[in-house]
C-alpha cells in the first residue's frame, strides 16, 4: 500500500500548491510534483508544499526522495502527520522485497507510532502503523491497529484493506475473504482488495471465485494485473489438474523478460511446479532447489584433475560476489553513486578495496601457515577465503560510500 493521504471529500484551494493536490487526487503526481516545485522555489519553508512533493514522488516510485522531502518537512513542522505518514510509507517501499530478510528500518516503525501518537481518532495513521508493524512481521501488532482503524472509520475502504492483508499474511484465508469484500463494499475499485482476496481463494480451493476476482483485477486496473495474476492463474490451473493451461501462464510470465528467452520454457516448468505446489513460498523453495543444484554442479566440477579445484574456486568466489554486490544493489538502490565523479570513484574504491584485503588475507595466511612458497601461489581453499573476505570487504566500503555520499547530497540540498 502507498500512502495517498486523508484529501477525499476536502475542498482543494486555490493557487499552485491546490493545482498541486487536485492534480495529485486526478492521479498525476508528475504534475504535482512540478507545481510544488515552482511553489518551493519562492517559498522553500512551505511545508505543505513539501509534503504534497513527497506524496507525488511517492506515487512516482521515487521512495528515497519522498522520504527525504517527508524528513525535510518534519524538521520544519514536527507535528506533520501527514509528513510523517509517507517517511514511513517511503521507507517501506524503499525497502522493497528484502524487507523481509533485512528487516523493516527502525525510522519506519517510529515515524508510523509518532503519527498515531499525534492523531488518535484518525483510522489513516493506524493503518500505516498496521502496514509497518505487518512488515515487521508483528502480525498480532498489525491486526490490532487494524482493528483499531476498521472501528474508527467503519467505511474506509484501507482500513479493511489492510486487514485483509494482515489476516491472509496471518495464515487466516477466510478473515481474508471478509475483510476483502468489507473494503470493496465501499469502494469497488480498489482491485488490492480483489488481488488478495484472489489468494486467499486459492488457500480455500474456492478455485471458481479466485479466477472471477482475478477477471475483475484485469479489468479495472492494467496494472495491478499481468505478471501478478497470471501466476495465481497458473497455481489454480494446476491445482485443477489443467497443466497445459498452467504452463502456458507461466510460459507467457516467463516470457516478458528478454533475458531469459532462451530459457523461458525450462524455467516455465519449475515455475509452474513450485508455485503450484508451494504457492505464496514458491520464491524460498526455488531458491533452495538452484542451491542445491550448485552445490551438485561444483561437487561434480572438483574431481576435474589438476583445474577443478581452481574451477571450483573461481565459480564459489563468481556467487559470493553476486550476492555481495547484489545485496549492496537492493539496499541502495544503485551500486554506483550518482554525484559527479560518483560512479568512477564507485569503482576505485571497490577495486582498491578488494585488492587490499585480498593481499592482507594472503600475507596473513602464508605468515601464520609458515609456508615457503609465495603468498599469491595458495591453494584455491585458500583462494576462496581470501577472495570471500576482500569480496564481501569490498561490497561493504560501496555500501559505506554510496550511504555517506548520499548523506552529503541530502544535506547539501537541506
């Protein structure tokens, strides 16, 4: 969910910064976003304006600017519920899929309790409370503020959303289905509330009814649709034993990453299996099943006389730094700072970084082993070691500089 603010029924006034919110309600953040802008531009210290540019870039995706706008505009009016509502939402869509292996950021959770600490009676700031406290996994936290927010606005459309989501997240399929359609009684066009009770369907093998949820998502919102309900169709395909069918939805998923074209109809088979058959864990038991289908891979690759070790060693250190750098991607979003000069020097000191401590671990070792022979002439065990250490060292020093750099910018721009 994004927050999208408390502006239904309100009269929008007039002058750019209520262009601003009506084009914001009409659904164009962009525009909005220029008019705050042009507002900010003569009047830096209008904290409406900063907070309507934070909604509209939230909207846009751009989490990391939102919540930098939101943090400006809290310095300013520390009493901003609404200021506070997006940092928090911003940190939680910045935080994207790996929030659940990372962990929800702790600005988040008390961005959300301080909006409800300061408005009470508003159902909207306990249902971002809710949504943080569900990202955190405190899913009995979660259903009690949203309990909260359903018994202060009985017709808010979100506070049965989240609901929805928390009860279906909780393991509870039928409270799912009722929270569903509590939300979409007062308002048809929320498709999320559609999409979730389309899952909770399949939980319940209500096969029928989940597909009809998913015609209506299609319907309504292009969006919200494709990729995400083609493989809910795929799991209820292959629940009913219609595997060609199935196939052909993953098949089709599969098919909108140019990347792997070439292996779409391999990949559509074990889609098709370990969704169907593991549903809404199918990404865990996918990842499991390459794991061990490399750690076979290299098993096999080191009985290689002479280079299979080295082979080995070179395949093992080639994953360690994808998921090193790769974890550095998620977190910041890029690997490369974008401030001039940024990305070279990205790349320096990553470079330098990992030699450095590729030759510390090497002199260590060949000091301590008391070997003779050069320290660059180690075994691929040791290879490995010394790689894993300068890789991950490494992958830290991009992640340290790209957050100091980052830091600057913000201040800078404050």
């Amino acid at each position: 969910m994004t927050f999208r603010g408390g502006q239904g029924g309100m009269t929008i006034p007039g002058g750019q910064l209520g262009k601003a919110k009506y084009a914001l309600s009409i659904g164009r953040p962009d525009e909005a976003a220029r008019l705050c802008l042009k507002v900010l531009e003569k009047d830096a210290g209008n904290v409406g304006a900063r907070v309507v540019l934070a909604q509209a870039q939230l909207q846009q995706g751009q989490a990391r600017e939102a919540a930098a706008e939101a943090r400006r505009a809290i310095r300013a009016q520390s009493t901003n519920v609404d200021a506070h509502l997006i940092l928090a939402s911003a940190l939680l869509q910045a935080s994207g899929p790996m929030a659940r292996f990372r962990g929800v950021p702790e600005e988040a959770l008390q961005a959300a309790k301080r909006a409800v600490d300061l408005q009470p009676r508003a159902a909207k700031t306990h249902v971002q409370y809710a949504e943080v406290l569900a990202a955190k996994r405190d899913m009995a936290g979660a259903r009690a503020e949203a309990d909260i927010a359903v018994k202060l606005e009985p017709r808010l459309a979100g506070a049965h959303l989240i609901r929805a989501i928390v009860l279906y997240t909780d393991k509870d399929p039928e409270g799912a289905v009722a929270a569903s359609d509590a939300a979409l009684r007062n308002d048809r066009s929320l498709t999320q509330a559609d999409f979730i009770k389309a899952n909770a369907l399949v939980d319940l093998k209500r096969y029928d009814e989940a597909l009809d949820s998913l015609d209506r998502v299609e319907r309504t919102n292009a969006q919200l649709g494709g990729s995400n309900t083609r493989a809910i169709r795929g799991r209820i395909y292959y629940k009913q034993r219609k595997l060609k069918q199935s196939y052909r939805e993953f098949r089709l998923l599969q098919g909108t990453n140019p990347r792997l074209r070439r292996l779409a109809p391999v990949l559509a088979g074990v889609s098709m299996v370990m969704v169907g058959q593991f549903g809404q864990s199918a990404q865990t038991a996918i990842i499991g099943l390459f794991a061990v289908l490399i750690v076979l891979a290299l098993f096999g690759l080191h009985f290689i006389p002479v280079v299979g070790g080295w082979i080995v060693a070179v395949l093992v250190l080639a994953i360690i730094g994808f998921f090193a750098f790769g974890a550095v991607r998620q977190s910041r979003g890029t690997l490369l700072n974008a401030a001039p000069g940024g990305p070279l020097a990205s790349i320096g000191l990553a470079v330098v970084a990992f030699a450095a401590m590729l030759a510390l671990v090497f002199l260590v070792v060949s000091r301590v082993a008391g070997t003779k022979t050069h320290p660059w002439q180690l075994n691929p065990g040791w290879l490995v070691f010394g790689g894993a250490l300068a890789l991950v060292f490494s992958a830290a020093m991009l992640y340290l500089f790209s957050r100091f750099a980052n830091r600057r910018q913000a201040g800078a721009a404050a």
